[in-house]
C-alpha cells in the first residue's frame, strides 16, 4: 500500500466482527441455539439492519423502531418466532453484548504494520457520536489512530453514503479524493458512497454477497480479515 494513500475505515462490523454480538443477543433472546455458520445468519440480519437505518435516515421511522423492526423481519426470515417482549429484549443483550466487542489480532497486526509504515489512517462510521465513541473505547482504537481523525455520521452532520460525508472528511484531512481509501463492510454505505466522491475503495464482503450485487464494482474486494491484511501489506 502506497504510504501517501490514506485509510479510511468503517468502524461495525469492519474494524471488529458484529457476528458474536448477534448471536449472544439472539439466543440470549429467544432461548434458541445457533447452529452452524453464525456468519450466514448474521448477514440475513445484516442486510434488514441496513434497510431499516437508511429508512430512519430517510426520517421514515424512528431510531428506535429501526432497533425493533430489524430484528422482527430478520427473524421472520430467519424462520424464528418472536414475540414484542422477546424483540426488546434482543435489543437491550445486543446493546450489553456490544459493550465487551474485542478486535481480532488480525486486525490488530493490520493496523500496527500502518502505524509502522507511516499509512495514515482515520475512521468514518454512521451512528449516534455516544455509542460510537464508546466502542472506539472498548476496541482501544485510539492506540492506532487520532481521535480528530474519526468521524462520527451524528458528529459531523452526514450520514453515508451522503458523498457529504466523504467531502467532509477529505476537508478535514486536507486530502484530495484520490488519495483517500475506504475500507468497509457494506457496499451501500460504504463502498458506493466512496466512490461516488472519488475515493479508491476496498469492499471487506465478509457475508459474500458481491455476486448479489447489480453495482459498480470495488476496486478491491476481499472475504476475510486476513485477506485484507494481506492485501495491505502487499504479500496477499
């Protein structure tokens, strides 16, 4: 990776893996069992989660119905019966379960070989500043990168993909768009919204849904943690 490119990161299920948060709230929830690849079920609900917060950013629904309605159709879906009850309360282990998230030593080894390699880095997240601040704490991400170079959607007043907040970010940075990177999980936040405003893009499709989709393609798409740590590193 050239060291005059900028990273950029998404901050859920980018910089750490949402997966386990789910599947502790959801069994703890239900009282089901998740058998098999959590990754599969995750991404069912990944993809409800994702429709119902573009819907609350579209002022459709409220932030906390987007909470409730996420998780109803995802288990719709899913197959799972859930009653009113049962969806607060996923909702309130989700919110505990996010609180103990940890970073993979993947990721860890990742960021420290761009610290090392003087790649500068910075963090575009969507999400109130309050929940995301703290998940920065709890991943200890201020180790790696400046907290002046992470950018909270609530914070700064745009949401991706708003190409705003991409432009917001490149005046913070003082960087031109082809000098900025994004990093992510969600195609339509992240990826798409990136390179609507110029920015090269690596799309992290941990859910393999790239054959799914009907867009313009990343520059770089990879399915695991390792393979981008491979790719950034420039042995992958």
């Amino acid at each position: 990776m050239n060291k005059k490119t900028i990273l950029i990161f998404d901050l859920d299920d980018t910089l750490y893996d949402r997966a386990e948060p789910f599947r502790k709230a959801l069994e703890a929830a239900s009282g089901l069992y998740i058998e098999g690849d959590v990754r599969a079920w995750y991404g069912i609900y990944s993809r409800h989660s994702q429709e119902m917060f573009e819907a609350n950013a579209r002022g459709e629904i409220t932030l906390e119905e987007s909470h409730v309605l996420r998780i109803r159709h995802a288990a719709a879906e899913l197959g799972i019966h859930m009653t009113a009850e049962q969806e607060l309360a996923y909702q309130r282990y989700y919110e505990q379960a996010q609180k103990d998230i940890v970073m993979s030593d993947t990721m860890k080894e990742l960021l420290s070989f761009c610290c090392e390699a003087e790649i500068q880095m910075g963090i575009l997240t969507n999400g109130p500043v309050k929940n995301q601040k703290r998940k920065v704490q709890a991943l200890g991400l201020g180790k790696w990168i400046s907290h002046e170079h992470i950018f909270i959607s609530e914070g700064i007043g745009f949401t991706k993909p708003d190409v705003g907040a991409f432009h917001y970010v490149e005046k913070a940075l003082q960087a031109r768009p082809e000098e900025l990177c994004m990093i992510g999980d969600s195609y339509t936040s992240d990826i798409a919204g990136a390179m609507e405003a110029g920015w090269k893009t690596i799309w992290l499709d941990k859910n393999k849904t790239e054959t799914q989709n009907e867009g313009k393609k990343a520059d770089l798409t990879v399915n695991t943690e390792e393979q981008l740590r491979k790719r950034i590193k420039g042995n992958g």
